[in-house]
C-alpha cells in the first residue's frame, strides 16, 4: 500500500511538472504520423513533393524541417563559456564515457540485435544496422530538454559525434555491413560515396542550425542583453523545436508512409531490434551510469543509514557522503544505490547513447542504395520508432527523477513534491 500510494505521489509530481506542450506531445505526434500515412497513402500525389530537389541524399522540405526542430535547444546552449567546459573535470569523464557507449558499445549491440532477428533478410538487416552506426546529432538535443538534461554537455556530444562521424561511419559501415559478414563486394567504391555523402550531411544537417544557434545568441545578447535575451526571446524561439518535430514527422511520413504500409510484414520484424536497442542502450546506460556512481566510498551508505553520522570531515568525499547519508535517511523509500550520480549528466548520457542520427543513415541508405530499396524502407524505420519510443523515455526520465536518489536535484525535487502532495 505504501509502494503504491509512493508511486502515485511521484506521478503525480511527475505529471505537474509537465508543461501543457509536453502533456500533449504524445498525442501531437501520433496525429502527425496518421496524418503523414493517410495523405501517403490515399493522396498519392502528394509524395511527388519528395521527387524534386535533394541535398544531400535529402528532399529539401524534410531537410527544412530538420534544421528548424534543431535551432531552439541550440539557443539556449551557453557557447559564451563552452571552451572552459573543456577544461572542467566534471565534463572530462561524461564525455569519455559517451564516447565508448556511442561508438564502441552501441555499433555492436544494433549489430547483434540485427543479425539475431533479421538472420535471413540481408537487406533490411543492412538497412538496421547503418542505423545503429549513426549516432545522434540531431533530435536528441529534443529529448535532453524534454528530460531536462545538460543542455551544455548535450551539445558538446553532438559536436564530437559529428566530427567522429565524418571520419569513422564510412569506414564503420565497410566494417560492419561487408568485412564481418565477408561479403565485401564493392564496398571500397561505396567508401568513397559514403564519405562524402557523410561529411555533407553533417556539415549540412549540424553546421547550418549550429551556426544560426550562435548567430541569434550571441547577437541577440549583445543587442538586448542575458536576462532579457532568456526571459523575452527564448520563449519565443522554444516552440518553433516543436513545429518542426511535428512538420518533420509529417513529411517522413508523407514520403515513406506508403511504402511502409506495402511491407508492414517485414516492418514489424525490423521493429524488433530497434525497439529491443532503444531500450537496452537506454536502460543499460542509466543503470550503468547509476553503478559507476557507486564507488567503494559510496558503497558504504547502506550501512551508514543504519547508524548515526553526526559529524563530517572537511574533504569533499566525505562531505558527499553525509550528503548521501541524509538525502537516504529523509527519503528511504527512493533509491539508495548511487545516490552520488548527477542527473542532467546521467540522462544526457542515457540518450545520446540511446539516440540515432536517422537522417544520415536514411540518407547513405538512398544514396547507396537506392529510395526504393530495402535497405532505404529499413532505414525509414528509424524515426517511426525512435520518435515515439523516447519520446516516452523523456517521460520515464522525468519519473525517475523524482523517484531516485540523485546529488545535483535533490532539494528540488522534494520541494515540487511537497507543491503536489
């Protein structure tokens, strides 16, 4: 009874603290979906809009709409201090970390996942696993928000993955889609596409909202001002991430909604590894984030909440420790394991490692390929599951928020829970 009336309590908490975008986003983007496949598939004409000019292996209007939904969380970055973000120890091993989940973790575990349930369809399996080589870039930046992550650390990721990406995806794609399966074939002229089409696509898809990021930041600082640039004009600029989520979902699905429809058999096989990798890396890296917390130091709290701590000693660890020691004794019924873990950087991390870069691998896909092969079609399928899928992991992060220990939030949380108790 205490469990569930506890549960209750931080949904509750969880639910309250939602704006009233975010409590309709859920439905928002099931609308665009349905409108998407209906015009595909009962106004044929309309994908026609798609057959026209392209950059970078992209129609122009899904293109526009990508670049739209990325400017806003890249406004509200602090550029103005980025590079002393660089020489903070607290960023240091976030970002190490993110690099062996996003490019040594994450390849192998979409590989794995493909090949054990696409075993005996090469090209959807293909078209899986170039998904699981690009990494995000692009609409994760979203979902921290939403999750109200580390918008800083966020953007710092994105930008390294970028620059990773142009060097390792083409080689990465080589590697995992003919070298391990020894069906090498052309690959070495595909290479030679794929690095090109790669860095166009990063420099196109990540500079140009990048650069307008910086430009109506730190202009708009320096005409208006910090304060006013963050209380006037950002609210302005925040809903436009939104319009174009929503107008982005509407024309992928205008364009492939079809096609989507004529191989819903082997969708729903292909829906299996995704959905499988977006919640193993997901969940996986939030526990394992929760578990490096944990040190040796730390591990002692379950002990120390048993017993009467009434002094600290001056050294930071065991200041954190007594931290750690009261945040149990006030709440013990929330999580105890970790209690030392930062939760705008352990979320930040979840979904960058959670996180594809849908456009860059649909777009290698159409460029190697072809639009109508088997392995676009798979590709397609990353953002009809992507979207949605953390989409509510953005909720669950928010739950979890309030229903774990963490070491940076924790005052906070209680208070929005003592508003809605």
């Amino acid at each position: 009874m205490f469990v569930s009336a506890q549960v209750r309590k931080d949904l509750n908490s969880v639910f309250n603290d939602l704006s009233l975008v975010d409590k309709c986003l859920p439905v928002l983007i099931i609308l665009a979906i349905v409108i998407g496949i209906l015009l595909s598939v009962h106004v044929p004409s309309s994908r026609q809009a798609f057959d026209g000019a392209q950059v970078v292996g992209v129609s122009i209007p899904l293109a526009v709409g990508l670049v739209v939904m990325m400017i806003p969380p890249l406004c509200k970055v602090e550029w103005e201090h980025f590079f002393s973000f660089f020489s903070k120890a607290t960023y240091l091993k976030p970002i190490v970390v993110s690099l062996v989940i996003n490019w040594i973790i994450g390849p192998f575990v979409m590989f794995g996942l493909a090949w054990l349930t696409l075993f005996d369809e090469d090209e959807y399996r293909t078209g899986i696993i170039m998904i699981g080589l690009a990494r995000c870039i692009a609409m994760v930046l979203l979902w921290n928000e939403i999750a109200r992550g580390d918008n800083t650390l966020c953007a710092i990721i994105v930008l390294i993955n970028s620059l990773l990406q142009v060097v390792l995806y083409a080689p990465y794609q080589i590697f995992f889609c003919y070298v391990i399966t020894g069906d090498y074939n052309s690959s070495v002229v595909d290479a030679g596409i794929s690095y090109s089409l790669v860095s166009k696509s990063v420099a196109f898809f990540l500079g140009i909202p990048l650069g307008f990021g910086l430009l109506i930041r730190f202009v708009s600082m320096s005409l208006f001002g910090l304060e006013t640039y963050e209380k006037k004009m950002l609210p302005f600029i925040s809903p436009w991430a939104l319009l174009g989520l929503l107008y982005t979902i509407v024309v992928i699905f205008i364009d492939k909604g079809n096609d989507f429809i004529k191989e819903i058999g082997s969708a729903l096989r292909c829906f299996v590894p995704l959905v499988a990798y977006f919640i193993i890396m997901w969940f996986g890296t939030f526990f394992f984030l929760r578990w490096m917390s944990d040190s040796s130091k730390f591990g002692q709290l379950s002990r120390l909440s048993n017993s009467k701590v009434n002094s600290c000693d001056s050294g930071e660890s065991d200041r954190l420790l007594c931290g750690c020691e009261e945040k149990i004794t006030q709440s013990p019924h929330k999580w105890v394991s970790g209690c030392s873990a930062n939760y705008a950087q352990t979320i930040t991390e979840t979904f960058t490692a959670a996180s594809n870069n849908f456009e860059l691998s649909l777009a290698v896909a159409i460029s190697l390929y072809g639009s109508g092969s088997k392995q676009a079609i798979a590709a397609t399928f990353g953002p009809l599951l992507e979207v949605p899928i953390l989409l509510i992991l953005a909720f669950v992060a928010k739950y979890f928020r309030v229903r774990f220990i963490w070491s940076d939030i924790e005052e906070e949380v209680e208070e929005e829970m003592e508003t809605t108790a």
